[in-house]
C-alpha cells in the first residue's frame, strides 16, 4: 500500500513539475523578439541574428556568418540574400519544418502535432507527432530558451532564443 501512495505521489508531482516547466516554456515563447543563435556539431560557424514573432508571420534575419532572411508567412517562406540582392518566394509544408511549428505554436502543450515524451529536471523533451522529431527544450535562465535537435541529416544542432527586452 505504502509503494502505490508512493506511486501515486510521484505520478503527481511529475505532472505539476511538468506543467509548471511546459507553463514557463509557453511564457517564454510568448515573447515578441528574440536574438537568435544557432550551432550545429560539424561547422565552427555560429549563425545569429534576430527572430520576430507575428501575429501571422516569422521573421528571420541572420546577421553572421553571412547576411539574408526568412519571412515565413502561411505555407510560404521568402527568403532574401542580402548579399547578392537576391529574393525568392517557395511553397513549404510544416511537416518539413517542424522547428517552424514548434516556435509558431508558442504553446507546446495545447499543439495537436506536438507531444511532451520525457520530462528532465533541467528541460522536457517532445517529439512532433508527424514526423518523429524530438526536441529537447531547456531553459538556461528566464531570459534564454535553448532547443536542441537533429536535423534531417542526422547533425545535432542548438538554438538558442534569448529575449529582447
């Protein structure tokens, strides 16, 4: 009896920490801009910039290693190489993309293609319910949410989203 009330308790306190670390994640996400950094494992380059959350569209605008942006707006990104001035528009799908969603949703809990697998004490880790992607979200302070991932080719990458104040 006395290891089912252990259980049980466990059980419960997993979920408030889990709901209480989902809540400050979706609080984060509901910031409007955010510097943007990125590295992956196999390149020295740290690409940053800015991202802007709208209403109804994304804005990306990488500053280094080189400079150009994405404006994610419905199923379209235009995307803009500001060194060479060129500009091109192309139809996407969010299951290529789920990094996209993930970000857009600024809910990770009410997201139907979103599901939490593992809760840690120092993130949660989700997976997206399309295309088996895991995520692993770790707030490093109030200020700095990092995600880390694989991408397509299997290269472990690491965004960081630090708010601009």
């Amino acid at each position: 009896m006395k290891f089912i009330a252990l259980l049980l308790f466990s059980s419960l306190t997993l979920n408030i920490y889990s709901d209480s670390y989902t809540d400050r994640i979706n609080i984060f996400l509901e910031a409007k801009k955010f510097d943007y950094m990125q590295i992956n494992n196999l390149s020295e380059d740290i690409v940053s910039g800015t991202l802007v959350l709208g209403n109804q569209d994304i804005i990306l605008k990488i500053e280094s290693p080189y400079r150009e942006s994405y404006i994610i707006n419905n199923n379209f990104v235009t995307y803009i190489d500001h060194d060479f001035s060129q500009q091109q528009t192309f139809e996407y799908d969010y299951d290529d993309f789920p990094l996209i969603r993930l970000i857009a949703s600024k809910n990770i809990i009410e997201s139907p293609d979103i599901r939490v697998i593992t809760l840690k004490e120092d993130g949660v880790l989700i997976t997206d319910k399309n295309n088996q992607q895991s995520f692993f979200l770790h707030l490093k302070d109030d200020q700095t949410l990092e995600i880390q991932f694989n991408d397509n080719y299997g290269i472990s990458n690491s965004v960081n989203l630090i708010k601009i104040l």
